[in-house]
C-alpha cells in the first residue's frame, strides 16, 4: 500500500494537475501512456484530514452508511493535495482529494434568483484524486452566477474506474465501478430531495471534466444501478436531464472504440461536447468517437473542438480562445430551456 500511494503521490504532484486539475486524468488511447514525467514537487503538500469546503457549506455523505463494495478496499485516510496557485480564482491555493473512501456531496445554492435548475458537477483527477477547486468550486461559481444550484460531487478514489496502470503500462478496469456508483446515487439524492432544495426535478444535469468528463457520459448512458439499491432513493432515476462533458477521458479505447459497456441510444442525455484537438492527457479521439456515436442516435447534441487549449482548461485563463466556453454553454442550456426560465 505505501508503494501503491508513493507512486499515485508521484504522478499527482509530477503533474501539479494543473492547479491541481490539470493532467490528472490519464488516458490509454489505443496505447497507454503515463500522464507525465516526474518533476520536482516543490510548494505541494499533503494536509491530513477530509477536505472541507468552504465555509457555510456542508457536505452530505451520499450514502446512509458505508459506500457499497468496500470490503476488499484498504485505504490511507482520507487526505487533500494543495498546491499553490497564485491564479486560482479565489485564494492562492489548489486542493485535490486523496484516498476517498466516503464520496460526498455539497449543495451550492444558485446566486441571485434561482431558476430551478442544478448541475452536479464531477471533477477530473484520473480516477486517482478528485480535483476540488479548479474543476470543482470555481466552476460552482460560474454555475450559480447563471441561477442554478451547483451540486459538487467528490466521488471514491484511487481506482474506482477505468485507469491507467503504470505497472502493465495499460488501461486497467475496476472489479467494482464505485466512482460511478457515485455519481449515480448523487444524481438519485439530489432529485429526490428537489423538493427542499427547490429545484425542478426535470432540469437537473451534470457537467464533468477529464476522468469526471467520462462519468458525465456514463451516468448519460448506464441507467440501470451500478450497485445494489440500498434504500428508496434508489428507485429515483439517475439519468441525467443534460450532460456536459468536458476533454473527456477514458472512452477510447484499443481499436478507436468506445467501451463494450458504453451503449448510446436516443435515450441519451442531451449533450454538450467540448474538448481541444491539442490534449496531449485525453485524446481527441475520447471526443471525436463519442460525438460520432451521439449523432448516430440521434442525441441532440453541440460539440466543440479548439485547435488549441491542450488538457484541463478551466476558468482560469481568460486570454486563451476557449475562454468563451462558458457562454457558448450558457447559450446552449438557454436553447434547451434550462435557465432563462422560472420554476
């Protein structure tokens, strides 16, 4: 186990993940590869203890008692990578969780006047963090600028679903596929619980970036649970009213196909696709296979390829051309009647 950790530790800090959510995601394509070379890891920590987020917000454990299929996993406590970023968008620092063996889930209410509609939203991290600030609550902020509630979900990790494998240089698949275990009950609690929260149980989305991109798109397909139900809220659907799905990872696979088990019928969610033909982590081929298959079904869909933005662009640089991705989503969510509406 303290080898296993010292390696994840290594990729983690090697690639800084961007504000701590760049590069985190590794992608074997038709051939794995590492997600990069180690570089020094000076001003990067390691904080014991659960993250927490900010303050006047409370995080829920998704499940009533333990996470399911737990009982083979041995991990470290749980722990928060923090990185120094003096471009964060708030405070000079990154956080990425560690170990992950209680997902959680917290509610951030909309700004202004709320227009009934939430994204849960599942940060990347290679299925070996989950990148909590970059690609977590600055993009909380955005969502409920627009009026939505912004459901931050941190998912079970290491190894929770389809990941790279430095030891077979290989893309290695999980007995059990706790992250989307996850993420599936979020979106059950969230819509069972529309009532209290205010939000219309019909305009609830997710928004997933890098490894939270591919389950943005397994949630979109894979409606039958992941696991064994364990209480009423698991006879709520947890299909997503739309998806967004940003640089995924994973869905590549040897061949150029999508995985066995990714079937995407008319049923689909409704999807915006976004991605950069750079990313040198995820592959636009990722981007380019599920977009072919989205219209084949017959998905509604909008997809966007940059010629340039490489892996993990966010919030954080305005200068770059894919900084207009927050309004080409906001028009696209105002088309399909998501916000500029009132509950």
């Amino acid at each position: 186990m303290a080898n296993t950790r010292s390696l994840v530790m290594s990729m983690l800090l090697a690639v800084g993940c961007a504000g701590i959510g760049g590069a985190c995601a590794a992608q074997p394509a038709t051939s794995a590869q590492p997600e990069s070379a180690l570089v020094p890891t000076v001003g990067k920590t390691v904080r014991p203890g659960p993250w927490t987020p900010p303050a006047g917000l409370v995080q829920t454990p998704l499940w009533p008692g333990a996470a399911p299929d737990m009982e083979d996993v041995n991990l470290p406590p749980e722990s928060v990578l923090v990185n120094p970023t003096p471009q964060a968008l708030f405070g000079a620092i990154s956080e990425a969780a560690l170990d992950v063996s209680v997902p959680t889930m917290t509610v951030i209410p909309a700004r202004g006047k709320p227009n009934g509609a939430a994204i849960l939203v599942f940060p990347g991290g290679g299925f070996k963090a989950v990148v909590l600030t970059l690609q977590g609550t600055e993009i909380c902020d955005w969502v409920t600028a627009q009026g939505m509630a912004c459901i931050l979900v941190k998912y079970r990790v290491p190894r929770t679903a389809h990941h790279y494998d430095a030891s077979c240089d290989c893309g290695v698949e999980p007995d059990r596929p706790r992250a989307l275990q996850d993420a599936q009950r979020a979106i059950r609690l969230v819509r069972s619980r529309s009532e209290e929260l205010g939000i219309d149980p019909g305009r609830i989305g997710v928004m997933g970036f890098s490894a939270g991109g591919y389950l943005a798109v397994q949630t979109s397909n894979m409606l039958e649970p992941a696991y064994t139900p364990v209480d009423a809220i698991d006879t709520v659907s947890s299909r997503p009213d739309f998806a967004m799905s940003f640089y995924p990872g994973h869905l590549c696979r040897p061949g150029d196909k999508l995985p066995a088990n990714l079937n995407v019928t008319s049923n689909t969610s409704p999807t915006f696709l976004i991605a950069a033909w750079d990313d040198d982590v995820n592959p636009i081929c990722n981007s380019t296979l599920y977009a072919r298959a989205l219209d084949a079904a017959g998905v509604p869909a909008e997809v966007h390829f940059f010629a340039k933005g490489g892996h993990a662009f966010a919030r954080r640089t305005p200068e770059a051309r894919h900084a207009i991705w927050p309004e080409l989503v906001k028009g696209w969510l105002t088309e399909r009647g998501i916000i500029g509406k009132q509950p």
